[in-house]
C-alpha cells in the first residue's frame, strides 16, 4: 500500500509568504479600522447637527436611520478600501503571480 504524500506545511521559494510583513500590514489596518471609528463617529454627529440646525423635530427613527446610513458608509468604504492596501502590503497579491503568459501583457 502506498503512503500518501504529505503537504509541505511552509511554503518555500519566491512565492512563499512573509509572515512578518504580513503581521505588519494587519497591524495597520487595525490602527486604521480604530481611526476609522472615530471618523465615522465625528460623522455621524455632524450629521446629526446638521439634521437638527436645519430647522423642524428630528424625529427618532431619522436619528437612528442616520447613524446606521452614515456610519455604517464610512465604516464599510473605510473597511473595504484598507483592505485593498492590506492585500497589497501583506503580500498577497504577489503570491498569486504564477509568471504564465498573462503575466506579459
């Protein structure tokens, strides 16, 4: 019977990860997403200010349908975007370059 071959559990030559960069990359997008947060906060307020100068009763489910709609739109495209960069930073978009024709276009 013959023995089944085994995955090599670390991947080695030019298109192996770097575990490293890749931990520094999520680090940033952390400190970013925590950023972010408080970005999509101050939004939100000025949001609700501005709902409330424009003269009129603001009422409860306006608030809660901006803090949700304007929040939430900040956090997502914020979100979203660093993501872009994080694959790029971490070293995943390299990893799936296989140097085939498509390549040299």
């Amino acid at each position: 019977m013959e023995a089944m071959p085994r995955h090599d559990p670390l991947p080695r030559g030019p298109n192996a990860p770097d575990y490293e960069r890749a931990a520094s990359a999520w680090a940033r997008y952390k400190a970013l997403m925590k950023w972010m947060a408080l970005a999509a906060f101050v939004a939100v307020l000025l949001a609700l200010i501005y709902l409330k100068a424009s003269g009129g009763p603001v009422p409860v489910h306006m608030m809660i349908a901006t803090i949700a709609g304007v929040g939430l739109s900040v956090l997502l495209g914020t979100a979203l975007m660093g993501l872009v960069f994080l694959s790029n930073a971490s070293g995943h978009d390299e990893s799936t370059s296989h140097g085939g024709a498509d390549d040299e276009r």
